[in-house]
C-alpha cells in the first residue's frame, strides 16, 4: 500500500462512487420496471410511450365503473411489485389497496383535471402528462418517450380526422341523439346534435327519467347512446319505447371485442352510432313505404266502394226506366 500514489487513491474512489451511483439509480434503462395502472385506458397510453424494459398492467376490469369497483387480494399483488402506479386521481379504493401492499416506494401519477379522454384532445392531454411524468421518473428513457410520445399523438389525429371524416361522409352530421352524459363530448366532437342528456341510472330520479322519455318521444331523434360502464338498461327501454336505435359505446379499451386499444375504442363507438343512425333511418324509410302502401290500398278501396256505388245507382235508374215501359 504504501507504493500505491495519491493519484491511484483519487482513481479507486472516483471509480468506486461510479460503481455506488450505478447500483442505486432508481429505474435505470437497463432493468425492468413495473407501471400499474389502475384501467386500461391508462396502460393502453402508457404502453405506447414506453415499450422496452417495462411490464404495464392495470387492475381494474375494462367493463367496470372506476367508482364502483372492489378490489381483491391478486390486485393488492400487483400494487406489491409496482414501481409506477398510474391513477386517474379519483379511485376511492387505490389509497387502502397501496396501504394493504406495503408498497412505500412506488411513484405516483395522477391524472387529474384532465376532463374525457373519449374525445381526441382529451386523449391528448392524458398522453401529454403520463409523457412529462415518465420522463421524469426515466430520466435515462426520456428521448425515447418523447419520440413515442410525438408518434403516438401523430396516431390520434390520422384517426380523429378519419372519423370526422367518415360521419360526414354518411351525412350525419346534425343528426339529433340522446345520450348518457359520459358520452357527449364524443358525440359533440363527431358533430352530433346532442338535445338531452342523463346522468348514470342508478342516481336518476323519475322525473330525470320522464324528461328523458319526453326528449325522446321527438321524431327526430334517431339513436339513445349509452355507456356500457355505467349500465345500458335504462337505454334500451328508452329506444324500445321512442323507436330510435339503441348505440352502446364503452370507454375504456378491451371490454369489447376488437377494442383493446384506445385508437380501436374511438373507431368502434363511431361504427356502431353510423350503424345505429342506418337502422333508424332504413326502418323509418319502411314505416313511410307501409305508410304509402297503406294510403295506397286506402285509396284503392275507397275507389272500388265508389265504383260499385256508381254501378249500383246505375242499375237501380235503369230498372226504373225499364219499369215505366
């Protein structure tokens, strides 16, 4: 040791901080990290900023209500090896499920404020913040998410625009819907009239229900477009009822087939209301062909009633006639 100079002294220990800083970096390139979100949508966006290196699950089932939810011991699991937890900020039941996990090192982000994520702009801004949170939780990955990021958001617009695109296309635009609140920004956005609206069934009055019936009973309204999270009977007795389409819509990716995305989602709502839309004007198209019909036949008869009331005053006069001779 005491051939060892002052320079190799400073050498070891710049090399031995290097070697102490490595191992205690949290969330490195190099490891796998583990984000919990706690729905789909949020592990749909999640996975398409960050790709390599990392395991996206997410607890809650794609055909439940974020608030009505309960949890179960396998979702407290997946909270135990979480590095990332993803929220909306609004789930009653996350801050108990953390506390049961004992998980006291995982980051949070919380997207809160941020409105419905159903409409393109919405999306945008979900994405926008689990980017900047991300960054900054993976500073090593911060190009790579940015560059996800800017493709990804690329993605949304090709798609909204093909959407619009599409409605208008079909000459739908304006067409007059009822919908479940939670949906209305999308129908908006899509150029939707919407004329009335209601609030999950469970909280509605009868008189909220009777104003919705009464909305409904408008000839012009041509679909009821209820959000499958929240419940679609109320929905469909209201289309039974007034003779528009029933339109199901979900939003949150996979509790539908063929839905696993959120790009899937929004192509598959617009789908089925251009479907619903279809239906109702091809079935009001057969009521006005039977109505034709209908008059049609009327007027056939009244026509035929005439005839044998002409030829009946006809052969009476000339009985008469031949009477007198």
């Amino acid at each position: 040791m005491k051939h060892i100079t002052k320079r190799k002294y400073v050498l070891l220990l710049a090399g031995a901080l290097l070697v102490l800083s490595c191992c205690t970096m949290p969330l490195k390139a190099a490891q796998n990290t583990t984000i919990i979100c706690t729905n789909s949508i949020l592990a749909d966006f999640a996975s398409n900023l960050v790709i390599e290196n990392v395991t996206i699950e997410y607890i809650m089932p794609a055909g439940a209500c974020p608030t009505h939810f309960d949890t179960t011991p396998s979702d407290v699991s997946k909270i135990v090896s979480a590095d990332i937890i993803i929220s909306l900020g609004l789930e009653p039941w996350l801050d108990s499920l953390v506390n049961s996990s004992g998980n006291t090192h995982a980051q949070q982000i919380k997207c809160t404020g941020l409105g419905e994520w159903n409409i393109p702009s919405g999306a945008k801004k979900y994405v926008e913040k689990i980017r900047d949170e991300l960054s900054r939780l993976l500073p090593t990955l911060n190009e790579t998410i940015q560059t996800n990021a800017e493709n990804y958001i690329a993605q949304i617009d090709e798609t909204a625009q093909q959407l619009r695109e599409n409605i208008t296309a079909k000459g739908h635009q304006g067409k007059q819907i009822i919908c479940m609140q939670w949906q209305q920004d999308f129908l908006e956005w899509l150029g939707c009239n919407v004329t009335s609206f209601y609030g999950p069934p469970e909280g509605l009055s009868t008189q909220d229900m009777l104003d919705v019936a009464k909305a409904a009973s408008s000839e012009e309204i041509c679909a009821i477009v209820d959000n499958l999270q929240s419940g679609t009977d109320f929905g469909a007795r209201i289309a039974s009822e007034s003779g528009a389409s029933h339109v199901i819509f979900t939003n949150f990716p996979g509790a539908i087939p063929s839905t696993d995305t959120y790009l899937k989602m929004i192509s598959y709502n617009t789908e089925q209301l251009i479907n619903g839309i279809a239906t109702f004007e091809y079935k009001q198209g057969e009521i006005a062909t039977l109505g034709q019909k209908v008059s049609l036949l009327e007027l056939e008869r009244n026509v035929s009633l005439l005839v044998v009331a002409i030829l009946g005053i006809s052969a009476f006069i000339l009985l008469l006639l031949y009477k007198k001779k």
